[in-house]
C-alpha cells in the first residue's frame, strides 16, 4: 500500500469535507457587495438615460462599501428580510428610499449638476438563494440644449462603480466603440463626451487595470494577504518563496484567463470557502514542516486555480468593452504580482530580515502565526458555508 505524506492525508480529509458541506450549503455569494454598473445612453434626442445594474437591498438596507460582506454590517438582518421580498413589494420599498438615492447620485452636463426627472427599478423575482439579486434602476431627464460633456459620481456610500457609454448616435457597449471606466468609490469620472465617447488610451487601460489588481490585493485582500504571508513563514529564502509564488502566479493566471473568456464558471459560493480551505492548509503544513517539501508548489499550484477564479470575478463584474480584453487582463495580473510582492517585501522588512535566520524563528514566529492564520481561516471556511 502507498504510504501518503502527512499533508496530503490532510488536504484530502479537507477537500472531501469541503465537497460534503458545499453540498448542502453554497449561499455566499447571496451576501457579497458588487461594483454597481452604469450604462449611459441617448434613446431619443433631447433625453439621456441610464440604467444602473445593481444590489438594490443593500442600498436600501443602507450597506455601504465598508463591508465586503452584506453579513459583516450592523444591517444584516434588515437585508436578509428585503431579499424575501417579491418584487413589487421591493419596488415599493425603493420608491420611499428614492430621494436618498437621487441625493447620492450626482450627473452633470458641461460641469453643471442635472437631477433626473424620473427614476424607476425593475426588481427580478425572488430567485436562487446562491445568488444577489440584481435590480435595474433608471435614470432619466432631459438632456440640456448642446450640452458636449457628461460627468458620473455615484456617491461614496454607494460603493465602487462602473460607467459605460455608447456613442449618441447609437454605438453599441461592448464593441470597440464607446467608453468604460471604472470607479472607486465616491469617484468622479472625467468629463466624457457625449457624441464622441473617447475610448480610453492604452496606458489609461493600463493604469487603471494595475491600481484594480494592487487594490483587489493590499488593502483589499485579506484572503490572499494571508495565504501569501503563509507561503513566506515557512521559508524566508527568496529561493523558497519564488518556487512558491511561480507556481501561484502560474496557476491563476491560466484560471482567470479562462475565467474571463468564459471557459470556466464555478460560484463564488464554491470557490470563497475553498479559498479560505487553502489557507488553512497553508498554515497546518507551516506546522507540520519546517522546510519545503517537494509536492508543495505542486497543492501550491491547485490552490492558485481556485484564487484565480477568485480574481476573474472581479474582471466579470466590471463588464468592460471585449476590445480591452487583452489589455486589461494582462495589466490586472500585473497589480496582483505587484500586491504579492509588497506583501512579502512588508514580511521581509517586518521579520525575515532581522529574525529570519534565528535559531528561534520557527518556534516564535513560524508556528504562532501560522496558528493564527489557520484559526482565521478556519472561520472563515465555518462562515462561508454556514453564515449564509
């Protein structure tokens, strides 16, 4: 009989209990905040509309960005009860919170401020548990005499936006024609034309796909952050850490590639608690090793396919034109390297430089951290597939 390692005893253990409880339980990516996505558009001369995709319940339950997760927030309860709501009934509810809204969404025309004469939502039924719901809300007005420009701002409490827009004369999205951009939150675009949207430039795309991949890493990628810091606590020597972080890299960019061109789907309610599983993993074996054992980059390498279905959701949501495809993912890919790497460099300044070769390093800071890490990933994993 073949002996397997220690370590992939408990891989197995783990995935097969992962595969078990995601069975029964897979509703995570009901409580997930998304980037809300505009679409500017003229349909007739005179007037402009927009149509926003959006979270309605977390806008009404009034979560903001400062929760990546609708179960973090102090509103939880309030939508949990909006997402049972049938649609007219949520429509209703919207109606009150209107004006609010209005307030927080601000359109200007040549640098002056427009308030739309009509807003209106379309609320899908209440649908797949596994799933946010997604509700249209219009935006319409009259569009002022010659106006040239148009400026979006969808206020800080709103969360992180995309704006889209097609040409005045009818240029679809999605084609090579039109503009996209993507916006933090409480951002304001630049001013767009209105016959002419200006596509952006190859460094505009550049740039911004860089500073989403950073951002999606430091600050905003606890999850990662933590499994990188656990692939550097086992081994501070570069030669340990780039056998590691080749192999991630490797094994992400093929799934978010393939994850962006549509080739593989798999619910964020199934790859979240992977995600954190693979940290947990991380961790055990920084216990139960203290050097790099030859099949690691190998589970490194699965576990970097999980996280790069992590990241091709983030390029979904966005929703760009397809002629930035290339572009922007190779740009996206760039930022994460670099979140990777300044997350090991602020490990190295902290600890592997000065206590690295310590005779102590492994029973003081090793197995400590790597205890922590496991713990919060462990919960993480409990609140993936339970607190849902």
């Amino acid at each position: 009989m073949i002996a397997f390692p220690t370590q992939f005893r408990i891989l197995r253990f783990m995935v097969a209990a992962a595969v078990l409880l995601l069975t029964h339980f897979v509703a995570a990516a009901a409580h997930e905040i998304r980037p809300a996505i505009a679409d500017f558009s003229v349909p007739e001369p005179g007037r402009y509309e927009i149509e926003v995709q959006v979270n309605a319940e977390a806008l009404i339950a009034g979560i903001g960005p400062e929760h990546e997760n609708t179960e973090d927030a102090p509103q939880a309860d309030e939508y949990n009860s909006l997402r049972e709501l049938a649609s007219g009934a949520l429509e209703e509810r919207f109606e009150v919170y209107s004006q609010n809204f209005l307030d927080e969404v601000r359109l200007y025309f040549d640098g002056e401020r427009n308030r739309p004469d009509r807003v209106s939502i379309e609320v899908p039924p209440v649908g797949d548990a596994e799933l946010a719901r997604d509700s249209i809300i219009t935006l319409s007005g009259n569009l002022p005499s010659g106006a040239q420009t148009f400026r979006w701002e969808w206020g800080e409490k709103l969360g992180p936006s995309v704006i889209r827009m097609s040409t005045a004369s009818g240029g679809n999205l999605g084609e090579d024609e039109g503009y996209a951009a993507y916006l933090s939150a409480g951002e304001t675009s630049e001013e767009i034309n209105i016959e002419a949207p200006r596509a952006k430039t190859f460094f505009e795309v550049v740039w911004d796909y860089l500073v989403i991949g950073f951002t999606h890493i430091v600050p905003k990628g606890l999850d990662h952050i933590l499994f990188v810091v656990g692939l550097f606590l086992l081994s501070t020597k570069l030669s340990t850490l780039l056998w590691q972080i080749s192999a991630f890299t490797l094994a992400h960019t093929i799934t978010l590639a393939l994850g962006v061109l549509g080739f593989v789907q798999v619910s964020p309610s199934i790859v979240e608690p992977l995600i954190a599983l693979s940290i947990v993993y991380v961790a055990v074996e920084n216990i139960l090793t203290d050097h790099l054992q030859k099949w690691r980059p190998l589970v490194v390498f699965g576990f970097g396919l999980l996280h790069g279905l992590g990241f091709a959701g983030v390029l979904e949501e966005i929703g760009l034109s397809a002629s930035y495809f290339v572009t922007a993912l190779i740009s996206f890919n760039l930022g994460v390297e670099f979140g990777q790497l300044t997350v090991i460099a602020a490990c190295m300044l902290a600890v592997g430089l000065w206590f690295g070769d310590k005779s102590w390093y492994r029973r003081m800071i090793t197995i400590p951290a790597s205890l922590i890490i496991a713990f919060i990933a462990s919960w993480w994993f409990y609140e993936r597939v339970f607190l849902v």
